[in-house]
C-alpha cells in the first residue's frame, strides 16, 4: 500500500491494521496538530485507560499547505533519531511504539499529561531544578554515543550516510544562518525594527561571523544532532511524583556541529528571559544557561573513558569542549536574530503587551553573542551581557 494522508476517521482501523488496538469500537480520536510541519492524532479508549499518539510527515509544510512542497521523508530522520537517542537517554524521549515508513507515521507515547516547555513559561512559570540539566544531559548522551569518541569508525560513517537530510538542512542554512542577513521575501518584523534589520544586513563583520557558523554547519559532522532543540521542543511535567522531561520532534535530524543543539536551546532560553523581565516575572531564567552547560560537560566528561578511540587525551577533550562552547554561543545568537527579523517568530515575544523594547534588547543580544562568542567564553560570560542588554 502507498502513502496515503491519514485523516481522523482513519486512525482507529490505522491503529489496528498496524497492532496497536484490537477493539476499533472502544477509540476516540481527536487532531492536536500544533507544530509547522506534521499532523498529530490522539487515540483513547472510552474509559480513558489507554491513550497513545499517531504523528504522521505531511508532503508539504503543514501551516503553509501544498504551496510549500515537503519531502515526508524527514519522519524517517526523526524515527532514526529516536532509535539513536532510546539507547543512551530512553528516559528522555517519548516511548516510540512503532513507525510506519510507508506512510511517514510515527506511533508513540501519549504525553498530553505533559506541558510544552514554552506554553509553561509563557504563563510565568519558573524552569525548576531539572529542566536545563536534563536537557544538558540529553545533549551530551546522544552526541557522545554518536561521535567519532563513542562510536566505531565504521558504524559512524555508516550514520553519517543514513542521516544525510539535505532539504532540512538547507531550510536551517537559509532561514537561520543566510536568509535574516540579506533582502529577503520570507523575512519580516515588526516596524520598529526596521532601523536594526537594515543595519544587520549592512553590517560586515556580523556576517562574516553567521558565514562562519553556517560553514561550520555546512561540514562539521561531529554528532547526530536532533536539529531543532527549542523550548518548544520540549514537553514537562510531573509523573507520580518525580519531575519528567521530554524531549521530541527530532525530524530536523542529522550529524551536525554539537553546539548547534547547545545553541538552539540556550537562544530560546535568553528569548524567555527577556519576556520574563518585560513582565517582571522573572524568576530562576537567569541560572539555565549555567545549568545546562554544567549538565552537558559533567555527562560528556563522565563518558569520556569509555571513547573507543584513545588517541585522544584529556588535554584535547578540553579544547574540544571549549570550541563546543564557543559554537554554542554563536548558534544561540543565530537563532535569536532569525527569530525576530527573520521567517519564524516566538511567542515569547509576539505576545507581549509592547513586544518592541524587549524584541529590540533580544536583538542586539543575539548580534553580540554571534561576534564576540570566543571573547564570551562561558555561560557566565553570557549573563554579564544580558545584564547589560537589560539596562538598555
């Protein structure tokens, strides 16, 4: 059978033609689609005892329709994804039940008990203790167990083939590292951002520095990366007691420079600040940067003795992790740039009262984090600079 796009009256015979639910009469389903690329379905049993969800790669970006054509073969990036982290972070990812690389569908855990990291923060709410950790952990575990450090030469370069995903990764090169720098039908703004779009695209030694991290992007394989780790990327909440944090959506998958991921978090990190500070909401924002890395280096240290290749001694993993550090820093700039002036927006931002005085501190935030990253040097080094933005 060839691919066909499931609909909500599908997914009862769907589930059971794949195994996953004997009694079609005992399901109800309901679509959450909320992302910009996938339709997601719910299942339930009637007496609420048993939920799961199907999430399935439309041919087009889902927001735009088929105007804007879309390989559904990233689900199979994200499915090799999930494979890749359920060996070294089981604990961090939603429990994958099957995939259907005919249809590009995913079954999977049900976590609508859970909350999207952004929605939680948005309302006011503090990170707590674990959420950065977990996620610096996350990092590090999965770029670990799939670089050259962790993994055998041969099954490495076999990855790197398998997780070639040239389409998405020109939608990162574009949108992120080219598009928000130059004239540019996807770009847009708010009018009184106008004066700082012209001036970023006009300034050249800013865009030598995104040159520079966009090459890098380009042609540092240095780990399978899930590709798109945003705060609204991850899901939390509490399970029986014990904080859960979940990360998801890896279809942006690929062997990439690890301080991309690093960089993607700590950007919407620094963007919910600075909306946390508008409101006078601000609360542990300030520590997660810190965490994070913290969790990152102590797990990747911790790995360590157990590389595969010995060649390479202590003295090199802490010039390895400063220049993972470095990138991180850069990245985190990118993506806050693009995530003003560029093709996709944040809510963090989009829904204040007056988006304009903290989108304009962001904003110049980011550019200072792109050209002075190797001057910045540290998580810290960062905080010192948003308390200057802050003053603005």
């Amino acid at each position: 059978m060839g691919y066909r796009i499931l609909e909500t009256d599908d997914i009862p015979g769907y589930l059971h033609e794949r195994g996953h639910w004997a009694d079609v009469t005992d399901i109800h389903v309901r679509e959450v689609s909320d992302g910009n690329m996938n339709r997601v379905f719910l299942a339930a049993s009637a007496d609420g005892t048993r939920s799961l969800a199907v999430k399935q790669a439309l041919p087009w970006v889902r927001v735009a329709g088929p105007s804007w054509p879309m390989s559904p073969e990233r689900a199979d990036a994200e499915a090799r994804a999930y494979e890749q982290v359920a060996r070294v972070a089981p604990d961090k990812i939603p429990a994958i039940l099957g995939y259907d690389a005919d249809n590009y569908a995913l079954v999977m855990e049900d976590m609508s008990d859970l909350e999207v990291l952004r929605t939680v923060l948005n309302e006011g709410a503090p990170y707590g203790p674990d959420t950065s950790a977990r996620i610096g952990e996350f990092v590090a575990q999965l770029a670990f167990a799939t670089s050259d450090f962790g993994m055998e030469s041969a099954e490495r370069k076999a990855l790197i083939a398998t997780s070639v995903s040239p389409e998405l990764c020109k939608i990162t090169e574009d949108v992120v590292l080219s598009e928000p720098y130059i004239e540019h039908e996807h770009n847009h703004w708010l009018p009184e951002l106008t004066d700082l779009a012209a001036a970023f695209r006009a300034d050249a030694r800013l865009r030598t520095e995104v040159a520079d991290l966009r090459h890098t992007f380009m042609t540092s394989a240095q780990a399978l990366l899930h590709g798109d780790l945003h705060t609204g990327s991850v899901m939390v909440g509490a399970r029986e007691g014990a904080p859960v944090v979940r990360v998801f959506d890896p279809e942006f998958s690929f062997v990439g420079p690890i301080g991309y991921d690093l960089g993607l978090y700590w950007a919407n990190v620094l963007v919910s600040e600075q909306r946390a500070r508008e409101l006078g909401t601000l609360s542990d924002h300030a520590d997660q940067l810190a965490l994070s890395w913290q969790a990152f280096e102590t797990e990747f240290r911790r790995l360590w003795p157990t590389r595969v290749d010995t060649f390479f001694d202590d003295t090199y993993l802490d010039r390895f992790l400063t220049r993972v550090r470095t990138d991180s820093i850069g990245y985190a700039g990118t993506e806050i740039v693009r995530r003003i002036i560029g093709f996709a927006h944040l809510t963090d931002l989009t829904t204040l009262p007056d988006p304009v005085p903290a989108s304009r501190r962001t904003l110049l935030l980011g550019r200072e984090l792109i050209v002075r990253r190797g001057e910045l040097a540290s998580p810290e080094g960062i905080a010192a600079l948003v308390r200057e933005a802050s003053l603005r």
